[in-house]
C-alpha cells in the first residue's frame, strides 16, 4: 500500500504499528513529517524509523518527532541500476532534443520535444554555471554533461510525486518538461 509523499510521524507510532489504528479506534493525529517519496511501509524502533522507497530503505531519526531527519538511505541495486541507466539516456541527449519524462511503470524514458526545445536552457545554467556552452550558445551543445544529468534526476525525485498528486496523473504517463518547471508546490 502506497503512503503519502512525506513520512508523517504519529504521536502514537509505536501504538501505531503495534496495533493498527482504525481497528483499535486509535486517532492518529500528524505532528511531523519528513520528505521520503513515495513510501510503502515504516517500522520503528528505538528512535529510528525505515521506510521502504521506491529506491530501498530510507532511515530517519524520530528523536525529535516535530522534526524528524533523515540520516541513512540504503539503495537497492535495482533502484542503483534504474537511476544508473536514466542518467546515462539524459547523457546521450542534446538538452535541447528533450521534452520530458515518459513514465514506463518501472523505469522513466526520455520524452523527445516536438522539434527543438528551450525549455532546458535556463535549468542548464541554473545548475552548471560553468558550462563551456554561453546561453547564446545553447542549441550547439550536443550532450546533457553530468552536472545537469544529476540535477534533473534529483529535480524529478523531489518534484514529480507532488506534480501528479496535484495535478493527476497522466494517462500516457508523459510529463513533459514545461509543466514540471512550471510546477509550484
């Protein structure tokens, strides 16, 4: 069972877990939370709760239970692999040939713009202020470098679980670039 994009940490965690709550007529009520991605499951113990992810374990420090922390993460191979192969796409991409994301259920492809996109530039110098490539020199760069490759990975991460439950999913599972950027939270 899916959760929600944020940890929510409970007064009554370990009550929580040890006894579900809507069976037991528990009222759970929200008094922190801690961004984790889509989360499936939590168990907590000490002062320590795992959350598995869509990328493994995700561990976090509920000492301070209005301001939980995440101290660890443990990457599955899979979930290494997926974002390995992501990356090395968006590298064999010309920023300026990219349109977005397509959503394949277990992996994301890159989505081709229709002709030549700008939507890229100003992410690209956001990111890599050094780039060889001036901003009036964009449509000449020919690959997406590194930098730029791990910004739109951790961009996609961070923003793309909000984007849909906002905004819905899309039914061809397509998301393209300019309606990430324009996204606010």
């Amino acid at each position: 069972m899916k959760m929600k994009s944020y940890l929510t940490i409970f007064a009554i965690v370990s009550l929580a877990i040890l006894c579900p709550a809507q069976q037991n007529g528990y009222t759970i009520i929200e008094v922190g939370r801690c961004k984790t991605g889509v989360a499936y499951d939590v168990f907590a113990i000490g002062s320590c709760a795992y959350v598995t992810t869509n990328h493994g374990i995700t561990i976090i420090d509920i000492k301070d239970k209005i301001h939980p922390k995440i101290i660890g993460k443990i990457n599955t191979k899979r979930s290494k692999k997926l974002i390995k192969d992501l990356k090395k796409k968006i590298k064999e991409t010309s920023p300026s040939e990219l349109g977005g994301f397509k959503d394949t259920w277990d992996c994301f492809e890159i989505l081709p713009a229709e002709g030549l996109s700008l939507q890229m530039k100003n992410f690209c110098f956001l990111i890599n202020k050094e780039c060889q490539y001036k901003y009036d020199d964009f449509l000449e760069c020919k690959n997406i470098c590194d930098r730029v490759a791990d910004g739109l990975i951790n961009f996609l991460h961070n923003r793309l679980f909000d984007f849909v439950k906002k905004e819905g999913p899309d039914n061809n599972g397509e998301y393209p670039l300019y309606k990430l950027f324009k996204f606010n939270k």
